[in-house]
C-alpha cells in the first residue's frame, strides 16, 4: 500500500472519530429544545457534554489539517468550491462554544434564553450541513480540468445532498438522546429513552435509503456493501439495546453506526478524493492530489508519535467524568 493510501484511510478514521465524538455533542445540543422541559435539565443535558465538547472538535482540526498536508489538492478544491456551507459550519462551531461558555455569565431570563437558542441552532445546523457536504464529496461536484470548482451553491442542494442532511442529522440526534440515557438519571433518562426509540426508527428508514442510494450510484465493491449491511444492522440492534434499557450497548452500537457509514462513504469514494460529475477523467484522486512522498513520511512519523498520546488523553477525560448525573445534583440557578 502507498503512503497516500494510508493517508486516505488515516483521513478517513479521524473523520469518523469526528463525528462519533461530535454527533452526540450535536445530538445534546438538538435536545436542549426536544427533550428539556426547563432550564434545570438543559443544564443537565449541556452538564453531559461539558468537560468533552470542546476536545471532540480537535478531531475536526486534525482532519482537516491532515487533508490540508496530505492532499492539498482535494483541500484547495474542497474549501473553496463548498466556502459557504463550511463557512456557516465554522460560525456555528464558533458561536456554540461561545454560547457553552457565556449563557450562565448573566442571571437575566433573556441572556440566558438567547443563548440556549444558540446552543440549539448551532448544533442543528452542522449536523445537518455535514451530510450535505460529505453527500456532495461521494457523489461528485462540477470539477474542471484544473481542479477548480465551477458551480454554485445551489448546485450542491440537491435531492441525494438535502437527505445526507437529513441521515446525520437524525443519527446525531440519536446518538445524543442514547448518550442522555447514558449520562442521565431520572424522568430525563425515561424521557431520553422514549425519544430515542422515535429518533432511531427515522433514522433506520432514512439510512437505508440515503446508503443503498450511495451503493448503486457509486458502484460501489463488496466492503462498501459490507459496511452498508453493519451499519444498518447496528442502528437496528442499538434499537432493540434502547427498547430493553441497555444504554451502554445502545451508545456503543449507535457509534458502530455512525463509523459503518462513513465508512461506507469513503470507500464508495476510494481511490478518488473528489469525483468530478463533468468528466471522470477530471477527478481528484489519492494520485493527483497528494503531497509528496517525502511530505507523507515526515507526516507518518509525527502521527505516529502524537496520535497515542492524544488517544489516551481523550479516554482519560471520559473516563473522570463518566458518572451520571441529574437535576438533584444542580445547585440553583443564581
């Protein structure tokens, strides 16, 4: 295997530890406003995620800094011709950890309820848009002979492209509301319960479509269909983990799911980094739009340093703030 393959397969898994890690940050955030009945369980529900929303996103920054070293091609062309979606994701990103930090800086009713708005909002947004871009990476963009992209915006809002939204927002979703369960005690436990029984059997109907879609279109081999098969199956059986109270099983399946997926995604993709839908011969690929391999090597070794350390970080603060918590544990309000 050549170096950019491995680099494709290390993008790859640092996108999929983005969004297990980020989906069920998003997925709290969505239910701040579709399971919270007050503000008490909101701050329960944002109290969750708090010690670990902000280490989720290095996952985002590693990502894409390694396209940015490994594939500076597929980095140029993907950045410039989807500059609007990614840049309303990074105003999210950047107001939602903003909106974290000062909602409970002030007492006022307004303050605080403008910034839980903004915690809803900001979740949502992403997780949808998300899909929509990673939809329009596997599908194929208007690419031209020099790399640059030739369409709009509105080329990207498409059929396939609005229902990838739809899957990542809904799996997020359900993968926070498992995450509640998980990290919850109480009626907000119940409650989480219940909704992710409702969330997760949209999600099943809309993955299923969204992935077989992605199979046929893409032509994609056996290990896509492979993934395709595990990822539905996980997000049934994390159902059935929910249904029974299971919630460690159903958090650990319903991130099964979101990694089968994109999984899948990327390997429909493999060896191209970006299709051209103007002419294949016009595609980016793990060939044309690599750096060197002097780049990849110095590239393997500092990756192979860090990335354990980082790992082991990580698990380390999950592993402090892994106890549930509930609305009696909340001092009041001041």
């Amino acid at each position: 295997m050549e170096l950019h393959d491995v680099w494709f397969v290390l993008i790859a898994v640092l996108w999929i530890g983005y969004f297990f890690l980020e989906g069920f940050d998003f997925g709290i955030g969505v239910l701040t406003r579709l399971l919270a009945r007050d503000r008490k369980e909101r701050r329960v529900l944002i109290n969750t995620i708090g010690p670990v929303w902000d280490g989720n996103e290095v996952w985002l920054l590693t990502a894409g800094g390694a396209t940015f070293a490994a594939f500076p091609e597929w980095y140029a062309t993907l950045f410039s011709g989807f500059y609007l979606p990614l840049l309303l994701i990074l105003v999210c990103l950047i107001v939602r950890g903003v909106a974290f930090e000062y909602r409970h800086k002030r007492a006022e009713e307004r303050w605080q309820t403008n910034w839980e708005h903004a915690i809803f909002w900001t979740s949502l947004l992403p997780a949808f848009l998300w899909g929509v871009a990673f939809a329009n990476i596997v599908r194929g963009v208007k690419i031209d002979k020099d790399m640059e992209y030739v369409g709009n915006f509105l080329d990207l809002l498409h059929p396939y492209a609005l229902l990838g939204g739809l899957v990542t927002l809904t799996l997020f979703t359900f993968h926070g509301a498992v995450f509640a369960g998980l990290k919850t005690l109480g009626d907000i436990r119940v409650r989480a319960r219940v909704l992710a029984l409702r969330l997760g059997a949209v999600a099943v109907v809309l993955a299923l479509v969204f992935l077989v879609w992605t199979q046929r279109d893409t032509g994609g081999g056996t290990s896509s269909l492979v993934a395709l098969v595990v990822a539905v199956l996980a997000l049934a059986v994390a159902l059935v983990c929910t249904a029974a109270g299971r919630e460690g099983w159903a958090f650990a399946l319903s991130g099964v799911t979101i990694a089968a997926a994109f999984a899948m995604l990327f390997l429909a993709l493999f060896p191209n980094v970006m299709p051209s839908s103007l002419n294949e011969a016009w595609s980016l690929n793990v060939t044309n739009a690599s750096s060197s391999p002097y780049t990849l090597k110095i590239m393997t070794w500092c990756a192979a340093i860090a990335t354990p350390l980082v790992l082991l970080y990580q698990g380390w603060t999950y592993w402090v703030f892994r106890k549930r918590i509930g609305t009696q544990h909340l001092a009041d309000a001041h």
